[in-house]
C-alpha cells in the first residue's frame, strides 16, 4: 500500500471519516482536541509523520521513528457509561491485528501497554473532556505503535521497546497496519454502541491476571496478586491487608 490515498476507511462506520495526514505537529492529541472544539465529528483520525511532543500516560515522552511508526489519535463521543470500555476495545483490536501480523504471542498488560516477549510495542492514552460530572464531550484516544524502529538505537527504551519490523525481520507498510487497525477498531467501536460490552473478552485477554504483581502509582507501591478486573476495568489486588482496588498505575510482575 505505502500511500495513504489506499485506506479503505470509507467502508467504516465511523473510525477514520475522515483521516488527517500530518507531517509534523506537536502532538495528535493536542490537534485532535483543537479540532474537536471547533466542532469536529466523532471518527476523525489524525495521524503525523513526526511529533515533536509526543506523550505517553503520566506525561512521559512517546519515542517514535519519524516517518516510520505509528502515531496517530481518533476523536470519539461516547456516552459517559461507554467511555472506560474505549481503552479495552482499542487494545483488543491492536493485539488482534499484531497477532496476525507477527503470528506470535501479544499480550496486555494492564490498562493498556501491549507487549510481545515482555517488549512493550504499543501504547494507548485515553484523554477525555466531560462537559459535565457525567457528560462526554468529547474524547480522544491516542495510538502509538513502534513498526519499524530499531530498540537498539532507540536511548531510554533500548531495553523495555520493540518493533513489528523488528520481530518478523522486513520493514512494515504503515498505512497497511493502519488501515487493518481502523478497520477492527470501527468493527469493536459499532458493537460498543449497540450494547456490546468488552470487559468479560478484555479481563481474559490481560496477562496481568493471575500474576503477582507490583502497582507503583506516584509514591503509593502496592504488592499483592492481580485476580481480576471490577466492572469499570479496575484492577482488583488481593494483598496481605485485603483486596484492593486500583484505577491506574504501573504495574511490574514480580
Ligand atoms: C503510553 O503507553 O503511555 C501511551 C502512549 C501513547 C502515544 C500516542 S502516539 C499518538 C498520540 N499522540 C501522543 O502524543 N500520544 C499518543
């Protein structure tokens, strides 16, 4: 494919009508919620070549290869009781999409870093703006998936980072990964809106369940078993002083 006129995002429902190519910008995020302010529709992808902002959960920097990986946010307006399902729907379409791609063993690791052979190789941020207590305005998920990039070459992530190219051994045609991806996500997304709901599918799919685990959130370190997931996507931690409940955080398996 290699040419972004080739997507086939017009037979979407919603994901990807339209899609915006950008050369550079600051961060997909930061023009996805510009655009949604002045009215933008729910669908809308915008992806860059090349961010020079790019962000991850708990506003660390998203290393990319400029050019060659994937970064790109989708702009989404679903109701307030749909909105923690996003990050479980997204995941499950990259892990199903790399899982072809690689032919090999994806995982997710609670909330939503996706990694093969303990590499992480996707991450998702979900940022949302309520116009009120329980009203969605608007909510933008930001992807980032490392295609080609070399770990290696790669400083601060050398170790904990890998690629698709990386792991199947040739290059990988990023408008080809993105249009696959579109595709499953608009497949999941239309099913959330007619009352599918991905948690059961999600909580089997992570592969922090069952593990011994530790959460580190700011100052606060948890220690215990992760053994399940609640009704919103909470993590649930049996730990020496009882269950504990946890909505974000780092988790290491120990
Ligand atoms: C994480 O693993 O912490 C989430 C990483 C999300 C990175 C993507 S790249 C496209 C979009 N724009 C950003 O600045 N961040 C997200």
């Amino acid at each position: 494919m290699s040419d972004i006129t080739q997507l086939t995002t017009y037979n979407n429902k919603l994901i990807g009508r339209p899609v915006l190519n950008l050369l550079t910008t600051s961060s997909t995020m930061d023009e996805a919620k510009e655009l949604a302010q002045t009215g933008a529709r729910e669908g809308l992808v915008i992806v860059a070549d090349n961010q020079t902002k790019g962000r991850g959960r708990f506003d660390r920097e998203w290393l990319a290869l400029p050019g060659q990986d994937l970064t790109f946010s989708i702009l989404l307006k679903p109701n307030f009781k749909k909105l923690h399902m996003l990050n479980m729907i997204i995941s499950i379409a990259i892990q199903d999409m790399l899982t072809r791609l690689t032919e090999g063993t994806v995982d997710i690791k609670w909330p939503n870093d996706v990694l093969i052979a303990g590499r992480k190789i996707s991450g998702i941020l979900v940022e949302s703006v309520l116009s009120s207590a329980n009203t969605v305005d608007f909510a933008v998920v930001g992807i980032g998936i490392n295609l080609n990039l070399d770990p290696a070459v790669m400083e601060g992530i050398e170790d904990s980072a890998t690629s698709i190219s990386h792991i199947i051994g040739k290059p990988v045609d990023k408008y080809e990964v993105l249009d696959n991806l579109l595709n499953l996500i608009d497949e999941r997304y239309q099913a959330v809106l007619l009352g599918y709901n991905p948690r059961g599918d999600w909580s089997s799919r992570l592969s922090t369940i069952g593990n011994r685990i530790r959460v580190s959130n700011g100052s606060d370190t948890i220690i215990g078993k992760a053994i399940g997931v609640d009704s919103v996507g909470n993590l649930i931690i049996q730990t020496e002083q009882g269950t504990i409940t946890v909505t974000s955080g780092d988790v290491t398996v120990i």
